[in-house]
C-alpha cells in the first residue's frame, strides 16, 4: 500500500514538473529579478557563528513553479527575501613558520 502511495506521488510530481518545464519553455524562458539580502556567516570560538549583513542585491529568478535553468523560482525568492544565499567567511589557521604575508 505505501509503495504504491510512494508511486503515484513521484508519478505525479513528475508530470508536475514536466508540464511546469514545457510551459517555462514555450514561454520562452522568462526570468525577472527579485531584491534578496545577503548575509555572511562567520564561525567564532565556542560553535557560535556570526551573521554579518551584506547588502541588498537583484537576484535573477525564473517565473516558473519549480526551479528551472539553474535559478530559484521567483514566488520562493518573494516569499523568503532573507533565504537567499550565504557566504561563508573562510577559517584560516596560523601561518606556517617561515611562511611570507602580502602585507608588509
């Protein structure tokens, strides 16, 4: 009974997402932008971590119910303006020994 539950939810999200790709396309592709923030995470001692406020910037999104072309839907980008992406701050370690700075 469950796989045949599992079967036709895959079946038909399957025919969802085909009929969502065949409209995007005959649309021809139509994207717009949507305004996200960007934050940046930094990790501090003791499993804290930081979020830093980047900026607001103009994302490109596809007017499509699923993903489509590599870009996020534009209704989920309206939706979660602060679920765009995160960039991560790089955690250097020390230096080796004998190893040279750009900074002088």
């Amino acid at each position: 009974m469950a796989l045949a539950w599992l079967c036709g939810f895959a079946a038909v999200s399957l025919v969802a997402f085909a009929v969502d790709w065949t409209v995007y396309k005959l649309r021809g592709s139509p994207h717009s932008s949507v305004a996200v923030s960007r934050f940046m995470e930094i990790p501090l001692k003791g499993q804290q971590t930081e979020y830093d406020f980047l900026g607001t910037a103009n994302v490109s999104c596809a007017v499509a119910l699923f993903p489509q072309d590599g870009q996020d839907p534009c209704w989920h980008l309206r939706r979660n303006p602060t679920n765009g992406r995160t960039w991560r701050a790089a955690v250097l370690g020390p230096l080796p020994k004998g190893a040279k700075t750009a900074a002088k």
